[in-house]
C-alpha cells in the first residue's frame, strides 16, 4: 500500500477517485506541527531555533497517520505547491520520522486525475529553500507579534496585537483617511453644447468645450460661475461648423488569466465578495466538485499563485471550445509574462481545469457563489485565448467663433467593428454612435450647458484597491492578502463602511500612530516589500534564512527595549456617568479597550458588567414605529442598525438610515444572535 497525504480532506476524498485500491489518501487537516500558543516558541539565543509543538486538535490525526505509515509501502506527500505546503510536508515528514532524503514528495497544479497520474510518475525531494522560506516569515512574525503586543497593551489598550504586513495594510488606509480629512475642494465649470445635424439625422449629440483660442482647456480651467458665464455669454449667436473629423481603428487586447490578487480584486469589484470568502469558493472548486456522476474533480488550477502562465494543453483546449462554439475567427492563441516581482514561473494562473466545460453546463452542480466565481475565472481565461477587439473611434472638433474668441467643442464617438474577445468577457468599453458628418457641415445648437463641479477627495480604499496596492508595492504573497485584510477587520483597526470602504477604527489610528512613530520600520511600505524580497531569495536558495531574521531582530529589540522605558504607559482614563450597574448598584463609568469606548461597572474587577454605549440615528423604527433606530455590532464587529426595542421589536438593517446611499438588505435574526 502505497500512502498519499495532502492537508484537505476534501481534497483527499477527490484523488481518493483518481486513483486504485494500491493508494490510501488521507489528510493531515493542515499543520500537524507549529508554534505554541501560550509562548514564543523561539529560541533566539540558539540562531532563532523555531520550538515546534503539535497542536492539541492535531495529535489524534497524526496518530491515525502513523499506524498508516508503518503499514506503508511508501509515503507520498502531495500538500499544496506553495511554501505553506513545502513546510506542511516537512513537517508531516519529521513527525513521522521520515529522513528527508526518503520523503517522496509530488506537485500538481490542478486536481484533476491526468495532473495527478502525471505527478506521481515524477516524484522529488522536499524543497528546503521552500520550507525555510515560510519558517523565516512565521518566525519573523512571531518574534513582531509576540514582543510588540504587551508594548501596546502597556501603552494603548490590553488585548491589542501588531503583525508585520497588517501594520502597513493599516497604516495605508489610516494614511489615506488623514487625506480624505484634510482634503479641500475645488469648485470647476464644465462647458458642453448639445447639437444635431440641421438636416435628415435626428438624434442629437454631445460635444465638450475642449480648446479656446488654440489653448487646450485643462479640466480646472474654468474655476468660477463668472467665467463660465463670460463664456456663454460670448458663444451667444455663434455658429457651430465642423471643423475637423479624425477616425481610426483602435484594438482592445484581453487582460491576462487571473493570478490570485487580481482574481480577489474583481471579484470584489464585480461580484462583491470579500477576499476571504473568495479564497474559500476558490478553494472548494480546486479540491473538487462532483458533477452529478459520483466522481469529484477539480474546476480550477492552484488559486494562490501569482504566475501567469498557463499550460500548452489548456491552450490547446481553449482554442478547440472557441473554435467551435463562437468562431474560428475568435481564437487567437496567447501567452503571458508575468510582471510581478518573485513570482513563480513554474505555477500557473488559476485558469479553469477544463476549458471546455462552461459555466451554464455544470450550473446544476454548483452553488450560486461556486457559479458565479467560477464563471468569472472561466470567462476570463476563455477571454484570454480569443482575438483582438476592433472599435472604430472618431473624434469630431466642432469650431464655434465667439464674439471675442474662438472656441473648439469636440465630440467621441466609439463603435465595436468586431467583438473579439468582448463576446465572453464583457470590459469597459460604451459604444458612442455619433450622426454622419461631413467636415464644414453647419449644425443646430439645441442647448449650451454649463455645469458647477467640485474636486473629490481620494477614494477610501475597498479590498480591491487595497489589495492592488499591496501587490504593486511588494507587500505580501498571494497567500497572505485574505488572511491581512481578514485579522485588520477582527481585530478592530478597521471597519468596512456601508459603501464597503475600509475605514480606520479609533483604535487603529492610535496604533497606527504609536507605531509610526516608535517603530517607523514596521509600518514602512519599502522595508516590508525588502523583507519579502529577502523571502524570496531564501526560497531561491540565495541567502540563508537565519541571517534575515538576524539583520532584522537584533536592532528591533534593541529599539523596543529602549522604547520601553520613554514611551509613557497608559493612562487610566475613566469617565463618570449618572447611570447605575444593573448587577451590584455600582456607578457606571466610560472606558476605553481594543474595541473602542464602552459602559463598565467601577467596581471592576469584582463587578464585571459592561454595556455597549449606544449610538442613536434619531430615526423612527420603520417598521413598529415605537422604538428608534441605533448603532449595533455584530460579534465579529460589523456594523448594522436596528430598533431599540430588540427583541421586541427584530428590525435590523446593514446600510446607515442618515446615508444618502444607504443599503436596504434586511439583517437576518441569525445574523444578529
């Protein structure tokens, strides 16, 4: 008997239908060994020697898995192709007591019965680069968590915790509401004239003021009422005449397949899923889905990856599906390069496993979420494959002679020629269909109109943005975004707001700002993108991981050490309030903790009753019409509004009733209990 394990159990079950009764697969349910909870499991003093335990909820499985090893044949590990799985496979090796040299390793990029009959005819040795590469980034964020977190209980608030990548990921939507508040608006005018063909054509179109006097018009050009006044009133009676008319043919290329950031960001921009709940969809369609025949498989390749290659055989397939279902015309084979910094070639995009299997065929067998995850990435890889989209664009100026000046209005028009790729995968592209015109063509004036417009401040990010940011920058692996945006959301430093904008808690500005200040490395985006450069290189076998963590550790101790004794402690800082405590008839006072400020008896810690002060919008309930509607959280801190009258009275809703762009979705009773 040969063994097989991997660290999923519905991955297992999966390659369980793959393969003959000569294999038993089983599943490890993630890491069998790790770092303790309850210290920091590191000995710094003996070059940074990780203290592996097994966890508690491990040692029944690993148990299971050792009777079945000594019964084995062989052992074969098949975890994920990431260094999470190099290091799983390691240790599942050590707590077996595998030598290193014995330990059959295997890799595949989808879960699909050729990939795993062809990873098991070339087995390899375990990848220690790999593995020493994840133990230097755990041990490196141990080592930040586990000494800069009582720093913060001491001197901000107990119960507070800082992390590596999170504090940047913090510190960059902390930075960008610091721009928002103190941004100032400017006032603008724009100037269009709304036109038609004075014969034949009816339809009317748009044209913008684009030049006066031969000067292009920047867009804050026109800064007043009065200026913009100046020039209608100069245009009164002129001639609209076109002057010039620019047509060309402009070709639309697809985007690549997704690697996983992207695959996160449009999926938050298109579906509204969060990156966490995106990662969980992609991680059921690449352990395998039945369809309907008692047989599993997976639907898409490896969903944390931040390669854009994509194999010979899917290009292959794809361009058989086009051909076939939409057109020869409309197949276009292609390959892409990957630009971000470390990625690995040898990894592909997530890209569906079988190209010919569309969305609508396998409907039946999925979830809606499943469905409309799985059509985004099929659609977007079949897109990938298919031609050039044509558009033919014209861009008309249109002369108006003013009384003191001259004027040029231009007008865009876009039409598709040949759809391409847009057939599959739907971009930005609006067709703008102009009237024929003819250059020294006169047209009718229908209507001048000028417009008051203010600059806007930035944008809060989303976890589409905030994510493109963190990829563009360097900061994390695609295993690491979900995760980041996830604790920085649990943790209290930020909230998403009822645009679903992230938005920094008062806890998290503080922290921000203690850190900022204190420990400016770790925040700094640079230095976090050098340190998993330097991960990168320790997987590349280019450096040892220990001298990354020496280089690191040493001044960072030596800097908190220090910090320790001129950073003032906290201050106990209580207000007073004329409510009374329900449980002892103590006063109630107002304090302060990770989760912001709260009602909590002062005779702590004998008494420990505590309230969650709250915000009323001063709305009537809209549906008992007694109560009013207030602020509450849910246990994992979102957001929502509900009557004060709960449980009397169950109305509940997530968007804020005071916002002009509020949301209706009612709130379940299970999400509140």
């Amino acid at each position: 008997m040969k063994l097989i394990i991997v660290e999923s159990p519905t991955k297992a079950r999966t390659i369980t239908k793959f393969l003959d009764k000569k294999y038993k697969i089983l599943s490890s349910f993630g890491h069998v060994r790790d770092l303790p909870k309850s210290t920091i499991g590191v000995d710094v003093e003996n070059n940074f020697l990780p203290k592996y335990i097994t966890p508690v909820k491990a040692k029944k499985n690993l148990t299971l898995l050792k009777k079945t090893a000594e019964k084995a044949d062989s052992i074969i590990m098949a975890t994920d192709e990431d260094r999470e799985g190099e290091a799983i496979a390691w240790h599942l090796a050590t707590a077996l007591k595998i030598e290193e040299k014995d330990t059959q390793r295997i890799v595949f990029h989808e879960i699909t019965k050729d990939a795993i009959l062809e990873a098991l005819e070339k087995p390899r040795h375990l990848d220690m680069h790999l593995v020493n590469a994840q133990q230097a980034r755990r041990v490196l964020d141990r080592l930040v968590g586990y000494n800069l977190s009582p720093f913060l209980w001491r001197k901000v608030a107990r119960g507070l915790s800082a992390g590596r990548v999170q504090s940047v990921a913090v510190k960059l939507i902390v930075e960008r509401e610091k721009e928002i508040l103190a941004f100032k608006a400017n006032e603008y005018w724009s100037i269009s004239a709304n036109l038609k063909k004075q014969q034949g054509e009816i339809s009317e179109f748009t044209a913008n003021l684009f030049k006066k006097d031969e000067q292009s018009l920047d867009k804050l050009e026109i800064k007043n009422s009065a200026q913009a006044d100046e020039i209608v009133t100069d245009l009164e009676g002129a001639k609209y005449i076109v002057e010039t008319i620019n047509k060309k043919e402009t070709i639309r290329r697809p985007l690549p397949p997704f690697a996983t950031s992207t695959l996160q960001q449009y999926s938050s921009a298109k579906l509204r899923f969060s990156s966490k709940q995106t990662m969980r969809l992609a991680q059921q369609l690449y352990e395998g889905v039945e369809l309907g025949n008692g047989q599993s498989t997976g639907l898409i390749t490896y969903m944390r990856t931040d390669s854009l290659n994509i194999s010979e055989q899917s290009i292959k397939e794809a361009k058989n599906y086009i051909s076939k279902n939409v057109g020869a015309d409309y197949s276009k084979e292609r390959r892409f390069k990957t630009k971000s910094k470390g990625a690995q070639e040898a990894h592909e995009a997530v890209r569906p496993t079988m190209p010919a299997v569309s969305p609508d065929s396998i409907k039946q067998y999925l979830d809606a979420q499943q469905f409309k995850l799985y059509n985004l990435i099929w659609r977007r890889f079949m897109a990938s494959q298919m031609a050039d989209a044509i558009l033919d664009t014209v861009a008309i100026d249109i002369n108006a002679a003013g009384k003191n000046s001259k004027y040029i209005f231009r007008a865009n028009g876009s039409q598709i020629k040949f759809p391409g790729w847009l057939n599959l995968y739907a971009g930005k592209v609006e067709e703008v269909i102009l009237p024929k015109l003819s250059e020294n063509e006169q047209l009718d004036l229908l209507k001048l109109i000028h417009e008051q417009h203010f600059t806007q401040p930035p944008a809060r990010y989303s976890e589409a943005t905030l994510i493109k940011v963190l990829e563009k920058e360097g900061i994390g692996r695609p295993s690491t975004y979900a995760p980041t945006l996830s604790t920085i959301q649990d943790r209290n430093y930020i909230f998403k707001n009822e645009q679903k904008k992230l938005q920094p808690t008062e806890i998290g500005t503080k922290v921000n700002e203690i850190l900022s200040e204190h420990f400016p490395e770790i925040v700094d985006v640079k230095f976090t993108a050098k340190m998993e450069a330097e991960f990168d290189e320790v997987a590349e076998g280019k450096i040892e991981w220990t001298s990354v963590l020496n280089e690191f550790y040493n001044p960072f101790i030596k800097n908190l050490e220090k910090k320790q004794i001129v950073v003032a402690d906290r201050k106990k800082v209580e207000e007073t309030t004329n409510k009374i405590c329900p449980k002892c008839g103590g006063a109630i006072v107002i304090k302060s903790g990770r989760f912001g400020r709260f009602y909590a008896c002062s005779k702590f810690p004998d008494c420990r009753h505590t309230e969650a002060i709250v915000k009323s919008t001063k709305i009537p309930c809209p549906k008992c019409s007694q109560g009013e509607l207030v602020e509450r959280r849910m246990k994992k801190r979102k957001v929502f509004f509900g009557c004060n009258r709960y449980p009397d009275c169950d109305y509940a809703t997530w968007g804020n009733p005071n916002s002009p762009n509020k949301e209706e979705e009612n709130v379940s009773e299970e999400d509140i209990t």
